[in-house]
C-alpha cells in the first residue's frame, strides 16, 4: 500500500515537473494534448467500460460545447458565462443522446450514438450561418482565472493538470461508489439487477450524464488549447480516436484511458512528423489491439507481467526446494 | 411544377442508388448481427476502381459496364478476405467485429487517398447513355433512368436469390435464426463469407454506378455510409422490401431536405430515422431489434 502511494507520488512530481523536464513549447503543448485527451476518454470510459455502452458519437458532444464556447464568446459574452453556457449544452446534449440511445444496447446503441454525431456533425459543416461551416469559428483570448494568464504554454498545461487530477479524482470516487457497483453490474448483469429491483435505465442515464459532463471539460480545454473549433474536430474518425484511446489502453480501468490518450496522441503528433499517413496508423492499431489484445494494453500488461511474476516465483520456490 | 417533377425525378434516381448500396449492408447485418462500417468504404474504392478501369488509368480504356464488374468482382474478393481473414478471427463478438470494420475503413480511406490522391475524379457517363429524355416541359438525363432500370433490376434479382433459390432460402434461414439454421445443416458461417461478398460487391458496382453522378472524393465513404445506416435503420435489416422503401424514403427526404432546407439537410435526413427508433425499433419491416 505505502509502495502505490510513493509511485502516486512520484508521478505527480513528475507530472508537475513536466515543463522543467521536457524542453520546448512544442512538446509541452504536446503534454497539455495527452492531459485533455485523457479527460476526454475518461469520460469516454464511463460508458465503454463500466457501462458497457459504446459510443461513436462522442466527437459530436465534443463538437456542442466547443461551438457553444465559441459561439458564446464571439457574441461579446466573457470567459466565465461562455464555459458555463458551453458545459450546460454540453451535458444537456449528452441527456438528449441519452434518452434517444439507451432504447438500446450493445450493436443498437453504437449506431445510434453514430447516427447523432453524424447529424452534429452535418450541422457544424452546413448550417454555416450559425458555425462557419468548414472556415469554424475562431476564438481570441484564454480565460485568466485568478489573474493568471494561460497564455503560455506552461501556464496551459498546469490549468490543464489540475482539471485533469480532479476528473481523474472524480471518476476514481464514481467507480468506488454505490452508483459506480451499481453501473458495473447494469453492464454485467442487466437483468438481475432489474430484478434486484435497481432501475438500470436511470443508473445508465447517470453514467452517460457524467460522461457528457467529462466530455463537455476536455471539450472547453481543448477549444481554449487551439482557440478554433471546425467540423474537422467532430468526425467519425475524432470519435473513433477517443474510442481507441479508451480500447487500447484498457476500458473499465482507471489508468488505461490515460496510457491509450497517451498513446494516440503521442503516435499522432509525434509519427505524423515522419510520415503522412495517419489514418492507416490508426486503423491498423485497431484491428491489431481488437484482435490481438482486445483487453487492451495496461490489462494486458498486467497479465503478461503476472504470467512472468509467477513463473519466476515458481522457478525459485523449485531453487530453493532442491537442496 | 418542372421544378417538383425534377426533383421527384432525382429523388427517384438517389433512392435507387441507395438501394445498390444499402441491400447488401442490410443482408449483412441481418445475417452477421452487425452494421459494417467499412460498406462505405467499400462503396468508394469500388468507384475509384471504376473510374480507374473506365477512365483508361491502366493504359486500356474499359467499357463502363465491364469497369463496374470487374470492380464489384474485386471489391467482392477484398470483402471476404476481410471475412475470413478477419471477422473470423472473432466469432460471436460483434462488438469487437464493429471495431474492426471501423479500423479497416480508416485503412481503405488513407489508401485510396494514398493511391489516387486528394482532388475528385469525374466518371465519364457511358456514351451509350449520354443524353435527354424529354417529356413534355421535363428534360431528364438519360442516365438517371438508367440508374433507375439497373436498381430495379438488381432489386428483382435479389428477390429472385432469395426467395427462389437454395442459397436464399439458407440466407433467409440464418438471418431468422441462426442457431436454428446450425442445428439444421446449414453452414451458417459460408453463408457469412459468401454474403459479405455478395454485399461488398453490390456496394462497389452502386459505387461505380453512382459515379457519373456523385463523382469520386476523399470522403465519399463517411458521405455514404451514414446514409446506408439510416436506410436499414429505416427499413428494418436484413428485408429487402425493407431496403427498397427505406431507399426511396431516403431519397426524396434527402433530396427535397436540399432543396428546400440546405442548411439542414442532414438534419432532416436523420429525423425519420429518429422517428422510427423511437415508435418501431426494430424498422418498418424488420425482423428483429438490433
């Protein structure tokens, strides 16, 4: 136990470290990516791995709050009124894509969550009026909390992190809780825990609120990060992306979203220097982790590791048997 | 009033290409249980390869109609590589099954990207089939009757496949009940393989089809593939009538939503679509709830 909390430990130093040890804005700015990423499939994993929901749409609940953060901003309104309006959407879009996707399950639920980014997205790219169609929206100016200005790298990833340590805190008090049980056993056992008398429609409808609300907080990181939000941001493949953060790293566990955002990100900005073909990276990612490791990578680490750990346990205990 | 006949007319005409490619995504998921994300894919490299062959790419200049076949022969092949290569490996995890049509999609849109690069390529209408057809104050382009002839003749030979034929009635027999079908001889997962083929084939050959009209982009597989998704959403999976009036319906909402509501005709696509998730799941005429 003391050994978890010193790793704890040593891993927030060196999260907050990470402007002193990693040289140049650019892959500072790369940290601040892997950070609200990690929000945004965490959030993601709410439904994918303990609900066992999931959803292709979530680049369009993404692409409500960054508008609406946009959108807000550009009418004169300030920072503090465009995040609050910009969440609110945000989370009343997910109850909308709620009611409309929890008539189903597994297969039923993928396509409908599909089908309504897919209009979020039709509408950011046609209703121009509104969104600007392909040119977007661009934002001018991060908000200053407390007087400090968030204009430098630095400064971004350090608002980021404390964002990212409270989501990681929160979900981490979800899974642990009467709800967070509640939802796993919806995802394993939905009939017997209708019969049980839970009412698994509601706890579902919980989940994929906070799962917005998650959404809807990378989502305003994310459109102060680039100050521009186009119909690019909501595609299928952007939602796509975030379902492999989560799939590759490991749904249902805490750390796995945050080693896949890790992953994808890192392989994107980083690989996509080399070469230019992205989009193959990423679908050949996915058919190998769905195939080969379709627990994902920290899960499958562990197993790995564990396979290893008792094996060499067994060749000393034989050691010290023999003599 | 030419106005309302003309846009009848097209509506018509984009209905029976969506048809072309829906059928096979609704047999598919009928019989397999899963929506194939990678049947828009499938719909544009078959145009590409269309307008590969058709526009003499390869030094010979094909005939239009030999370009779609052997299009639809190849994509067909690539289909049950993907089939028995792949979606085997996962037998009875659709969801995993899901995954991987979405990571083959990204795959065939960077490669065709790769290969015939970013700028849209125009499919030359068969010459035989350049034209007008006038009634009356309507001037209609040939071709889009033609459309129109080819749907309705791949619909009847569909319908002919499965309700007239062996192989149909196996067809109809596994999207019923597969468990059933397996206790009764019939070797569920050939069908499977030979059905995705079937679909794959038949989205290439709308693809190639739809390419005098559509042309070809980067970006026509995430155009499409919605679209298919909503006509068996619509229809119901694995009913052709189904397919056949989702199809239509498709068609003349799209087509009047841009008309009349350009901003919003995605959105007006997708509000049947609500519609019926919302009063009928499982579709107008489908067999079970997805």
């Amino acid at each position: 136990m003391s050994a978890r909390i010193i790793a704890y430990a040593i891993t927030l130093v060196a999260l907050i470290a990470v402007p002193y040890w990693i040289s140049g804005d650019y892959y500072i700015n790369v940290a601040s990516q892997i950070l609200f990423y990690a929000i945004f499939a965490l959030g993601l994993n709410i439904l994918v791995g303990y609900a066992g929901l999931v959803s292709l749409g979530h680049a369009g609940l993404l692409g409500i709050t960054a508008y609406a953060a946009g959108y807000t901003l550009q009418a004169g309104f300030g920072h503090t009124t465009a995040i609050l309006v910009a969440l609110v959407l945000g989370v009343a879009a997910m109850a909308i894509y709620a009611v409309l996707s929890l008539r189903a399950t597994g297969i039923g639920f993928i396509m409908i969550t599909l089908a309504l980014g897919e209009i979020i997205w039709g509408l950011a790219y046609r209703w121009i009026s509104i969104t600007g169609g392909d040119n977007g929206i661009n934002l001018h100016g991060r908000p200053e909390p407390f007087g400090i200005s968030l204009d430098s790298p630095s400064a971004f990833y350090y608002a980021t992190l404390v964002v990212f340590l409270v989501a990681l805190a929160a979900v981490a008090v979800f899974v642990r809780s009467p709800l967070g049980a509640a939802l796993m056993g919806t995802r394993d056992q939905p009939r017997r825990m209708n019969a049980l008398g839970y009412h698994v429609w509601a706890i579902r409808f919980w989940a994929c609120l906070l799962s917005g609300l998650l959404t809807a907080i990378s989502a305003v990181l994310f459109v102060y990060y680039t100050q521009f939000i186009s119909p690019q941001a909501l595609d299928l493949t952007a939602s796509a992306e975030v379902l492999l953060m989560v799939i590759s790293g490991g749904a249902g566990t805490l750390l796995g979203p945050i080693v896949g955002a890790c992953l994808v990100v890192v392989v994107k900005s980083v690989v996509s220097g080399y070469i230019e073909r992205w989009n193959m990276l990423l679908g050949a990612i996915f058919v190998a982790i769905v195939i080969l490791m379709p627990e994902g990578l920290v899960p499958g680490t562990m197993r790995l590791w564990r396979l290893a750990w008792r094996k060499a346990e067994r060749r000393s205990g034989k050691a010290e048997a023999k003599p | 009033m030419t106005f309302w006949l003309l846009l009848t007319a097209n509506s018509v005409t984009f209905g029976g290409l969506l048809f072309l490619l829906a059928a096979g995504f609704s047999l598919i998921f009928g019989l397999m249980r899963i929506p194939n994300l990678t049947h828009g894919s499938l719909f544009m490299i078959g145009a590409y390869f269309g307008a590969t062959f058709a526009g003499g790419m390869l030094g010979t200049m094909f005939n239009f109609w030999v370009a779609a076949l052997m299009s639809a022969v190849l994509v067909a092949l690539f289909g049950a590589a993907i089939e028995r290569l792949l979606l085997r490996q996962l037998p009875g995890q659709p969801l995993a099954q899901v995954l991987v049509t979405l990571g083959i999609s990204f795959m065939v849109a960077d490669f065709c990207l790769m290969v015939w690069g970013g700028d849209p390529i125009a499919v030359a209408t068969p010459p035989e089939l350049v034209g007008f057809v006038r009634a009356g104050p309507l001037v209609f382009p040939l071709y889009r009757i033609a459309v129109i002839g080819i749907a309705a003749v791949v619909a009847i030979a569909l319908w002919l496949l499965l309700d007239r034929t062996r192989l149909g009635a196996m067809i109809r027999a596994g999207v019923d009940d597969p468990e059933m079908a397996r206790v009764v001889g019939i070797r569920v997962s050939q069908l499977f393989t030979i059905v995705f083929a079937l679909g794959a084939g038949l989205a290439a050959f709308a693809g190639v089809i739809g390419g005098p009209i559509l042309s070809v982009y980067p970006g026509l597989d995430q155009y499409m593939l919605p679209l298919a998704l909503v006509v068996v959403i619509l229809g119901g999976s694995g009913s052709l009538v189904g397919s056949i009036v989702g199809s239509l319906v498709i068609g003349f909402i799209y087509n009047f939503g841009q008309a009349l509501l350009p901003e919003l005709a995605y959105f007006v696509l997708f509000l049947p679509m609500l519609l019926v998730l919302l009063l009928r799941p499982q579709g107008l005429f489908g067999r079970f709830v997805p």
